[in-house]
C-alpha cells in the first residue's frame, strides 16, 4: 500500500468508528422514547468534534508510524518524502464528486423525511448521518480507484 491508501484507510476506519457510534446512539434514544433535542445536540457536537479530532491525529500517527517503519526496514536517517503526483491528484478528486453524490443524495433524503412530516431533528440526524456516509463511500472510492491502479 502507498502513503496515500494508508491515509485513506485511516480515514476510512475512523469514520466508520463514528458513524457506528452515532447510529447505536441514535437507536438507543429512539428506543427510549424518541429523540430528544438536548441528547441529539450533544450526540451532534461529539460527533463532528470527533470526525475531526480522530482524522487528524490518525493521520499524524499515521505519518510517524510509517517513518518508523521506513527507517527501520531501510537502515538509513533519510526521510522518506511523501509526494502526490497527478494520479493522486486526480484519484482525490474523483473519491470528492463520489462522495458529494452520496451527500447530496442524503441531503435529499433529509429534506423529503421532513416533507413528509417527520420532525425537524430527524432531518437534521439524516443530514449528519450523510455527511458521514459521504465520506465513507467517497474513502471506498479512493481506495477501489487506488488498487484498479486507475
């Protein structure tokens, strides 16, 4: 795997850490009663706050292993330079439409749950969940791109 798959798959394992997370709490306080707009904001805030927090220091830890790991098989004090060319360049892009697509096609599905009259924190729930799902199916895409040797 290169630099890049090893990114993308990080990425890949902690949103679908979250997204996990998000959907037992979800079902959890749709079972005991419905959602409640207090526990949905803080689900919300955890959520986000999470997405970012765990890609960042997932890729950081990332970058450190795979250094540790190269300048054990290698022998050497070089650094190893990670550099995107256009293929890479073109792959993240692709994996973005993909999953603009799929968020979109969630923001859709939002809005029509609250056309049929669900209530407006279903809505937003389905908002969020598609962002997280976009960038699940976009991280998928990237890494089917990645291995079809696009």
């Amino acid at each position: 795997m290169t630099y890049q798959e090893k990114s993308i798959a990080v990425s890949l394992v902690s949103h679908l850490l979250i997204v996990v997370y998000y959907l037992v709490n979800l079902f959890q306080m749709q079972q005991a009663g419905g959602l409640v707009s207090t526990k949905v904001f803080s689900l919300w805030a955890i959520v986000i706050v999470s997405t970012i927090i765990v890609n960042i220091i997932g890729n950081i830890l990332t970058n450190i292993l795979l250094s540790i790991v190269h300048a054990i098989k290698t022998r050497s004090e070089h650094v190893e330079k990670f550099i995107e060319d256009e293929r890479d360049n073109l792959i993240g892009l692709k994996g973005s439409k993909v999953s603009y697509i799929a968020f979109s096609i969630g923001v859709l599905i939002a809005m029509l749950s609250f056309a049929f009259g669900q209530p407006p924190l279903v809505m937003f729930s389905l908002l969020i969940l598609s962002s997280i799902l976009g960038e699940i199916i976009g991280d998928i895409s990237q890494l089917y791109l990645y291995q079809k040797g696009f």
